[in-house]
C-alpha cells in the first residue's frame, strides 16, 4: 500500500507493529534517514538496539550474503517486544532477495524496514510493496517541512508549542535549513531553554540558528528580488559551482517570495521579519506588493513542476535561471 501526505507523516511517528514492513524511499537521503530514524524508534523503543531486537543490513552485505534478511526476519528475539530488520540503501541488485523475505513475512516476525534512493515506479521492490496488502510504501519528497512536522519535532524535543510570530519565525527557519540542520538546530534550542520556563522566544531561535543560514542562496534571492536581472547569471554559475542544484534554488525562492507575500498583505504595521535582511525584505515587499507576488510564486509553482517532472528535458539550472529572470524583469516593472 502507498502511504502519502498526512498520512505518511501520521504512520512515521506511529507505526503499526503488526505490519509487515515499510520502504522509503526519496532522492535526500538525509530526509529519508530522519523517517527512517523516526519510525525504527517508534517500533523498537530507546532500548531496542541494546535488546538486539534491531538487525541493520547493509545493501551492500545483504548483496553477498542472501540468507541474512530472512534470517533476521524469522529470528527469535532474547528479549520480548517488536523486532525490526532494517535493510539501508537497497538498491535493484536485492530486489528478489527483499521481496523473497517479504513474501514468507508471518505474523510474530520481525518487521522490514528498507530505505532506498530514487526509485522508478517499474522497481521490484517498490511494487512489491505498494502492491502488498500488509506493507507500505512512503515517497520522501524535497519539500520544506509542513506546519505539522515542525510541531512534532517540538514535541519530540519537549519544547512548549510557540505562537505568533515566533512560531512563523520558526518556520521560516525550517524552510531555509536542511532537515538535519533543522533538527540539530531544535537539539540546540532544548539545551539553551534547559532549565528556562519562559516562553521561547524570538532571541532564543536566533542565538541557536546557524550564523550562515543559506547565506549563499539568499544572495541569488536578493538579487532577483531586487530586480537586478543582469547579475542572475554571475551568481547561479557561481552557486552551481559550488555545488547547489536547481531543486535547492526554487525551494529557496518559493520560501523567499512567499515571506514577502506575507509582509506586503500584512494590515497591522508591523510586520513579522526575522533575519539580518529584515529591513531590505520589507522594502521588497512594498516595491512588489501583493498582484506581482502571486504572479512569481505562479511562476515558481510552474518551475518546481517541470523540475519535478520525469519527462523534462531542458537542463534543470536553465529553467530556474529562465525563472529567476522572468520575476527580475517582473519586479522592475
């Protein structure tokens, strides 16, 4: 069965210890290994690992040695409670070796969890898995965070729920930071409220956020929404060469844009920024206002759907590129 949305997010964090097993699978494999973390956690408890009811399998091992999965699948644990035999990186050369110890999967044997990369919709494994009754299968896709899985990290961390504009800051700061970050930075904000009742705070997140945040795509960010159309080129052979893809870019954009949506339709006065660039993303927000704002998160919309495409051909960094320019021309208008 295929777990999506909500509903993924919901599975991860409580899994169903009857279950056969679950794949995920996605193209970061950062966000895939924090699932992953989340949900053998939640099977196997803190002290699973210590009590031997975790078994890790390498790809790479289970390649050479078949008989280990199944192996794990059908030992009997020395302590009581769930079992997990978790499979990492599975990749086509397994496939017949998973789907073997899925197939013989019975009631009272260990659960299979597989991670994997990106996977086709024509591999082994996935379809064994979304076609099977008692199994899922869970894409992890490259999307900012969602209101709820921010909450849930909080929670995790047992940090109080903020409000208002410290809870958009928080957000904010989830959508320009990598998911490990973004937990390393929730770790450190647990530590720093150690002992401190008081409500976290706006001071508190900006002393435990990492000092370069994204620094070098929030210079192409600045740039395009200060409509200065001739220096998008420069900057994004730049970034390129440093190693930032095109998916990161149009992430950045759609979070940047949207926070001057959010400034340039605010009624009160004061409007919520948080950041070394709060006066120049207010001034932007004016400059734009509300009509031409839509207008480029439509525009990036588009452009996030065609790199996500898997009949695009056009080079994934001209069509950001072709993007970015369009919203400078925009802006200047």
């Amino acid at each position: 069965m295929k777990l999506t949305g909500a509903q993924a997010n919901g599975y991860f964090s409580k899994p169903d210890p009857s279950k056969a097993g679950l794949l995920i699978y996605g193209t970061d494999a950062m966000r895939v290994a924090l699932k992953r973390q989340d949900i053998i956690a939640a099977l196997v408890g803190p002290q699973g690992e210590e009590e031997m009811r975790l078994t890790r399998i390498p790809a790479g091992e289970l390649r050479k040695d078949k008989a280990l999965l199944l192996d794990a699948v059908k030992a009997i644990g020395f302590f009581p409670g769930p079992r997990v035999a978790f499979v990492e990186d599975a990749n086509s050369f397994v496939d017949d070796t998973i789907i073997d110890a899925l197939n013989q999967w019975q009631e009272g044997d260990a659960q299979i969890i597989v991670t994997a990369g990106n996977l086709k919709k024509t591999s082994k494994t996935l379809k064994a898995f979304e076609g099977h009754k008692n199994a899922f299968a869970a894409a992890i896709f490259d999307n900012p965070p969602t209101r709820q899985e921010i909450e849930t990290a909080l929670r995790e961390a047992g940090l109080p729920m903020p409000t208002g504009n410290v809870m958009d800051v928080l957000n904010d700061l989830a959508q320009s930071l990598s998911p490990g970050d973004f937990r390393q930075t929730v770790d450190k904000i647990t530590l720093y409220k150690l002992s401190d009742s008081s409500p976290l705070s706006e001071e508190d997140i900006a002393a435990c956020a990492p000092s370069s945040t994204e620094a070098d795509i929030d210079d192409i960010l600045m740039v395009v929404a200060d409509a200065r159309a001739d220096q998008i080129g420069p900057v994004l052979r730049k970034l390129q060469a440093q190693g930032v893809n095109a998916v990161s870019l149009c992430i950045g954009a759609m979070r940047h844009f949207r926070s001057l949506h959010r400034v340039a339709c605010d009624t009160t006065g004061r409007p919520n920024v948080w950041g070394p660039n709060k006066d120049r993303i207010i001034g932007q927000a004016r400059r734009w206002g509300p009509a031409k704002l839509e207008t480029a998160l439509t525009v990036l919309t588009d452009t996030d759907l065609k790199l996500r495409s898997a009949g695009q051909s056009a080079p994934a960094m001209a069509l950001v590129e072709r993007a970015f320019i369009r919203l400078a021309m925009l802006g200047s208008r």
